[in-house]
C-alpha cells in the first residue's frame, strides 16, 4: 500500500503546486467578488446619503418659505394694515352722527336673566330579559304564522 501511496506521488509531482494555485485563484475571485459587492454598497450608501442631503436642504427652503408667508399673513392682518385698507374701499370710521339706533318693541336690554331649571326623571333603563328558549319561540311563532298566512291563501 505504501508503494502506490508513492508511485501516485512521483507519477503527479505537480498535484501540490497545482492546488496551490487552484486555491490562491479561488481567494482571488472570492476576494474580488467581495470587493465588488462592497463598492457596490458603498455607492449605493452614497447615493442614498446624497439623496438625504437633497431632502433635508428641501425642507429648510420649504420652512423658511413658509415662515415668510406666515409673516406676510401677519403684516396682511395687522390692524394698521386693514384700517389702510378699509379707507381705500371708501369706509370711514363711526362717530355719533353716522351710527342709527333702532327702537325695537318690548326689548330691555337690563332685564334680569331668567334661568328656568328642567328637571326631568331620567327614563327606566329597559332591563334585558329574553332568553335563548324565549327567542326561539318567537321565532317559531312568527314561522308559522308566515306558513299558517301562506297555507290559508292556498286553499
């Protein structure tokens, strides 16, 4: 047995540098492919972060547009503002001779107010006493009148 052990050796003197190779080729396709997939993470991590950065400069211009028209909005509702504005459409402010008081017929604006309290009995609560064998009977009794009803118009 020792003698094919070593004819299959002398008949093979490159076998072990052959695997060799095989193995170093093996680890340079397998630390090539890991290399690939790992570059191919980081610009995909890239691209993402880019993209993030994009929206986040979005949402500051959209916030700081939107905190100019809020201050629009304010400046636009400023009591100075309307009352400008109000003189342009041609209304002019109150004073004794424009105001006209109406008399209206049994109205006294200093009566004494009058609550009337409602007091009312709340309703009884229904209380809840049907059973299973009760249900089934009115069941029963509602069929058979409905088949009572369609034998009777049969005859």
């Amino acid at each position: 047995m020792s003698n094919w052990f070593q004819h299959a050796l002398r008949d093979n003197p490159f076998r072990f540098q052959r695997q060799a190779a095989a193995l170093a080729t093996l680890g340079l396709f397998i630390a090539i492919i890991i290399g690939a997939l790992f570059l191919a993470q980081s610009a995909s991590v890239a691209t993402l972060g880019r993209q993030l950065e994009e929206l986040i400069t979005r949402r500051n211009r959209l916030e700081q547009t939107n905190e100019q028209l809020r201050t629009e909005i304010a400046q636009l509702r400023s009591v100075p503002r309307l009352l400008a504005r109000a003189q342009e459409l041609g209304f002019v402010a109150a004073d004794d001779t424009n105001i006209e008081y109406l008399y209206v017929a049994g109205y006294n604006p200093r009566r004494d107010e009058i609550i009337t309290v409602v007091e009312s009995e709340p309703e009884p609560l229904l209380t809840y006493d049907e059973s299973f064998i009760g249900w089934l009977q009115q069941v029963w009794d509602s069929f058979s009148s409905q088949f009572n009803g369609y034998s009777s118009q049969g005859q």
